[in-house]
C-alpha cells in the first residue's frame, strides 16, 4: 500500500474510489496548509526544470499557476491583484525578456 502523505488536487479521492480503492486523507490546518504549499510549489517547479517536452512543459507550468491561484486566495486575494501587482514592477523595473545577466557592479 503506497503512502503518499502529500497536498492534492481536491478531486484526487474520487478519482482514486472511482478506480475501486480507497484513499485515506485528512484536512490540513493553516500551517500545514501554507507549508504543504510551498513543498508543491517547490515540487511542481522541479517538474518543469527536469520537463523535456512543450506539452509537459506547459502542463507543469499550469500546476505552478493553480498553486499560485492557490497562495493568492491564502493570502486573501487574487491573481488580478497580483498581476496588478506585476504589471506595475515591470513599468518601473522591467521584465526578464531582454535576457540581461548582471555579473558585476562596480
């Protein structure tokens, strides 16, 4: 009997009793909430860096956007805010599409 003792996908149980097995889950409290966050974040981003296809590529990078919609709402807001949040750095400081590397300052 494999254990998993991860954060999942709110539909993960039915899916697992859909395919006749039975899953054993608990309900995390804030702290392990935003900690278990976190290690998915970290988890689903080694994902994308180790992908070798688009299409994996992109389904990794929909993971890390649900975690992100995810940390929002436990931050008590939204992706909008957030992308409000966004657009504003990249008017004063830009974005990273230039590919700029800094390697020293002097």
């Amino acid at each position: 009997m494999p254990t998993y003792n991860k954060l999942i996908r709110n539909k993960i149980p039915q899916i697992i009793k859909s395919n006749g097995k039975t899953p054993t889950t608990r309900i995390l409290n804030e702290d392990e909430y935003i900690e278990e966050l976190c290690k998915k974040t970290q988890e689903e981003l080694t994902e994308y860096i180790e992908a070798k296809t688009k299409p994996d590529k992109l389904e990794e990078l929909s993971d890390l956007l649900e975690l992100i919609n995810a940390l929002a709402e436990y931050e008590g807001t939204t992706l909008e805010e957030i992308d409000k949040i966004r657009r504003k750095k990249v008017e004063e400081r830009g974005g990273f599409q230039n590919r700029i590397y800094l390697t020293e300052v002097r």
